[in-house]
C-alpha cells in the first residue's frame, strides 16, 4: 500500500521570499530595452515622446492580408498616445514601437490586431503593451497560439482587461502573459498582485495624467491605462536583469507587490 507524505503548501508571503531582486531597478530608466504598442499610432512630435519612438508601422489589408508599411500618419484616436505617455513616464529611456492597428475612434479589425501582435513577436521586441482586446470568440484559438509563440519567443505580453462585465482577449490568458486591471493607486510601483484571479496585477488606471495628441494632455480613466503601468515597470526590471524570462518576470512582479502589500500592512 503507498501511503503519501503530508505536503506544506507555502503561503504567498513563503513564495515573496523566494524571488530577491534588489532594488537597483526602481533607479534604472528602461534604457535598452524595446516596447512595442500595439494601438492607434503614437504622436511622435509630442513633447514627451519626441525622439523615444524608435518605429512606427501602419497596418493595411492588401488581397485579404494584412501588411505593415511604415507610417507618419501619428495617432488616429489618442489612445495609443496616451499609453505610450505613461510608459515613457516610468521609464524613459525605453525604445517605443508603434503598431497601429486601430483607427478613428480606437476602433479596428481582429486581424489586424492578431496581425500586429505577430509582427510584435516576429521583431523580437521584449515587451508589448496591448491595450485593447476582443470579445468575439473566433479570435479565442489564434490568439490563444499567438500567446503562445509569444512566451517562447521571450517576449513579454501585458494585456488590459475589458472595462466591461464581459471577458475579453487575450488578457483571460493568464498563463501566457501578464493581465492587467485599473486601480485608485496613484504610484506607479505601488501595484497589486492577486494570485488566482483571471486578471492578476492591479495598476494605476483612475484619473491617469497622461499625453494627448498635440501637445496636450488629459486625464483618463479605465484598465487601457493600468496596463501601460505595468509595462513600464517591467521596462526597468529588464534593463537592470535582461536575462528575465516571461515566467520570472511574473515572479518579480509578484514578489514586489507583496513587498508592497507588507509595507502598507
């Protein structure tokens, strides 16, 4: 007969303690390291983001394909702007990369989306910002493999959640990348991490001051602006550890937020 051993679970606070990153990141600025923001264009001439745009790509359907030409056409909607503003907040340093794949009114087609995640992964771009979702479910399965190729690649994939009821993807992926939902914090280093949940990781997204196109700024509420948070922060950890994988990277996000956690307590 075999009989089985009792097993101690460790606690959360046990696993914060296994992951010791230092805090030599919290000084660093993303220098090196490349975001790509997969949205509505940037507005390269704004003045918080001049001359940190390192590529701008448009997506076009040609014969029911999806291609990228190079773009100068800037931000159709605002909202790519306003999140490339919050990552270049955190870490300025960082290499941004436009995939515009929405247009006027933030709106756009599946599969230019799934098509500008692609040509994420293929550029090797260590972070990507996705600030936008679907809820149709054919989208569920290619999605799901993009995700996929994703975290073997090391490419490090932060979603926001929908601001609606409804789940949205990729950002219920919770195994292949980072998901992300609004919080009244207002530090952004001071983020949350609810082991479990669908959405894991809570960030700054309530009255959010960030860049408009133009040269203005405004100020903005919903998960869309939790999740370039996120990305920022991540930007400081690879540039002081570059060698992070996908999954240890969501184990250093975990183990700041419970360091967070136990100095509020």
């Amino acid at each position: 007969m075999i009989s089985a051993e009792r097993i101690e679970i460790p606690t959360m606070s046990d696993w914060a303690g296994f992951f010791r990153l230092g805090d030599e990141w919290r000084r660093a600025t993303g220098k090196g390291v490349s975001v790509a923001i997969i949205d509505s264009g940037i507005d390269v001439l704004h003045p918080d983001l001049a001359g940190k745009v390192e590529s701008s790509v448009e997506a076009r359907i040609e014969n029911k394909k999806v291609v990228f030409d190079p773009s100068d056409d800037g931000d159709s909607a605002g909202h790519g702007t306003a999140c490339a503003g919050i990552i270049a907040g955190i870490a300025p340093d960082a290499e941004l990369h436009s995939i515009k794949v929405l247009g006027a009114g933030g709106l756009g087609d599946g599969l230019a989306f799934m098509a500008g995640l692609e040509w994420a992964i293929k550029q090797k771009y260590r972070v990507v910002n996705l600030s936008l979702g679907t809820t149709k479910p054919q989208f569920f399965a290619p999605l799901h493999d993009l995700l996929d190729r994703a975290y073997q690649a090391g490419c490090i994939v932060v979603a926001a959640a929908n601001n609606l009821p409804q789940p949205s993807f990729p950002s219920v992926f919770s195994s292949s990348l980072i998901s992300v939902i609004k919080s009244e914090q207002t530090d952004p280093l001071n983020f949350g991490f609810h082991y479990g949940e669908v959405i894991e990781l809570t960030a700054p997204g309530v009255n959010v001051r960030t860049a408009w196109p133009g040269g203005g700024y405004r100020n903005l509420t919903g998960n869309s602006f939790a999740c370039p948070h996120i990305v920022g922060v991540i930007a400081l950890l690879l540039e002081k550890h570059p060698n992070l994988t996908p999954f240890h990277v969501k184990s250093a996000l975990h183990s700041i937020a419970m360091e967070n956690l136990n100095r509020a307590v």
